[in-house]
C-alpha cells in the first residue's frame, strides 16, 4: 500500500489542507484527529454556573477588623513574653473567598488546625505556612536571634514541631476569643493539627468563608497564618458584625442612651384635661356671649379624660391642692395610650 492510498484515508489529505509541500502546526494536527472540540472550554450553565462563579458576593464585616486589630496587640505581647524576642505582628488582609478556593491555596508544608466554637456550635481553620512553622520551633527552642533557621524538605513535622506550633495556635485562640468579649463572650478550643488540607474539611468547597492573615516577623525570620470561619460559624453573630462603629468603641453606645434618658425625663410636656364635649350648630358658637352657661352632663367625681397632642392617655378625677386646680390619674399613662 503506498502514500497515495493512506491519504484517501484521511478526512483532509495534507494537500487538501495546507499544499503539497506544507507542514503541519498543532491547530492542524487537532483538527486532523478531531481534537478542536475536546479542548474547546466547557461552558457551565444554570445552578453550578452560579455556585462555582468567581465573583463572590459577600456581606462587609466592619466590627471583625476591629476585633483582628485587637487580636494583633494582644497576640504580639503575649508572643514577646513566651519567646523573649521582638515580634512584630500585622494584620495583612481580611476577605471572603470560598472553603475550596482558600484550602487549594494553601502553600505545603503546612499546617492547618482545627479548632472549635463550643458557643456556635461550629468549626474554623487555622493555617500556618512553613516559614512561621521553623521560626516558631527555633524560637522557642532558643535558636540564635537574626538567624534564619534551616528549613528541611521532604520530610514530616515531628511530634516537637507539632506541639510548639498547637501552642502558638491556641495563644493565638485566646487572644481572638479575647478579643471577642466586646460583641460575644466566645472560647476557641484546638482539636487537631492536620499536614493535608483534605483531613482539615470543616465545610463544603463552594461555602462562603472569610478569613484574615496575620504576619509574624521574629528579627529577620517569621512567616504567615490565617484563621478561616465559614460564615455559617459566624451567623448566630453576623448582625453585630455588621455594625458600625466609632473609633474602637464597639457595641452600644451607653453615653449617648444616658443622655436621651435625662433629656427625655427633663422635657415639659403639656397636658389637657377634657371636661366635656359638646356638639353645637356653627351659629350658636357664634352667638355666644360672655357669661353664658354650657351644660357638659358631668359629675364632679366622673373620670375626665387626659389628653397630649389630641391622644387620650388616660383619665382622672379633678379636685384641689394648694388653693389649685389639680388632677389625680385614675388610669396607668401606659395603659391609657394603648387604648
């Protein structure tokens, strides 16, 4: 069998598609085996177009950087005192992503623990990258200061590491559980360290999460951690979440609910006390005269009513005190309004 017959065996002989003398480039030979609609990227539609979508619509939690940038003071006093070094920490970045997309940017080695919110009934993740991982360890095993410490690949944490870095993360906890107080009294409790973001899945992959990534320097060695909530973790608090706030007054502003109260208790209110009603004909109001008497068909111990701004509050009995006209309610202000 010759050339000439294995080209009538192709859909589009080369001379057909390129000359005689042409050769081929890699659209060609695609189109040649009928790869052209195998690569052709796959258009997503309806429900999972929507879930999988990379624009993410998420609610601002403004009292949330509040509550980091207390965590950032506290947490780096607190580091200063169990290492004896000068740790600087910053507050690098606070935004939404979702589960999946945070968990398959994880840089390995890492680690990621698991901790607990007893109060929400839910779970979080903190993650530690590699660099703060051999920081901490030669911190506080009491390596040489400005020193960068020897990073070694392809090997597991040992037992040690693990507990030096669970100690760094459950401080870090605690300062973020303290930090908490001001919106909900909260404890923040470490489960496990994971090495595989797989065994560190608290929620679903396109579950909203936000998240906030602090940076560590130990003179001239440190590194990143993040610590994740699902918004569901945070949903029995997103509504004060959402607050504004004024400074770092977070919360009620108890100052400006005392001086409504004394402002409200101070204010002159005018009240009307109704001895009768009486409908008359326009032209007998006109005819009026000085001294003339109106029948009101009412006892000297009926109930007047009290009115304010034309609404009944309640009623009561007139009499004297003092040489003055004086009333006595006979009815509660409150009940007397809802009526």
């Amino acid at each position: 069998m010759g050339d000439d017959d294995f080209d009538d065996l192709l859909p589009n002989p080369p001379s057909m598609v390129a000359g005689a003398d042409a050769t081929f480039d890699q659209a060609g030979i695609d189109a040649l085996f009928g790869f052209e609609e195998s690569l052709a990227p796959v258009q997503k539609s309806g429900l999972k177009a929507v879930i999988e979508s990379n624009v993410i619509s998420h609610e601002k939690l403004p009292m949330l950087e509040v509550v980091c940038e207390r965590m950032v003071r506290s947490f780096a006093t607190n580091m200063r005192n169990l290492t004896s070094d000068a740790i600087d920490v910053n507050l690098e970045q606070i935004s939404s992503t979702r589960f999946g997309e945070f968990m398959n940017r994880v840089s390995l080695p890492a680690m990621l623990g698991v901790f607990k919110v007893p109060e929400w009934e839910n779970y979080g993740v903190v993650t530690v990258d590699s660099g703060l991982i051999y920081a901490v360890v030669d911190a506080f095993l009491g390596g040489r200061k400005g020193s960068n410490p020897v990073r070694i690949d392809g090997r597991a944490f040992t037992s040690i590491e693990t507990s030096l870095v669970s100690r760094m993360v459950q401080l870090a906890l605690d300062d973020f559980a303290t930090a908490f107080e001001a919106i909900q009294p909260v404890k923040m409790e470490l489960e496990r360290v994971e090495t595989s973001p797989r065994f560190a899945a608290i929620a679903g992959p396109s579950n909203l999460s936000a998240f906030a990534t602090f940076r560590v320097d130990m003179e001239g060695r440190g590194g990143n951690f993040s610590i994740l909530l699902p918004y569901a973790t945070l949903e029995p608090v997103r509504e004060k979440l959402l607050q504004r706030f004024m400074g770092e007054k977070m919360g009620r502003d108890r100052m400006w609910e005392s001086h409504m109260a004394q402002s409200l208790f101070s204010t002159e209110v005018i009240v009307d006390v109704v001895l009768g009603e009486k409908h008359m004909r326009l032209q007998d109001v006109m005819g009026m005269q000085v001294g003339q008497t109106l029948g009101l068909n009412r006892g000297p111990d009926d109930p007047l009513e009290v009115h304010c701004g034309g609404i009944s509050l309640g009623h009561a009995h007139i009499g004297q005190r003092c040489s003055n006209i004086a009333i006595r309610l006979a009815t509660d202000i409150s009940k007397g309004f809802s009526k």
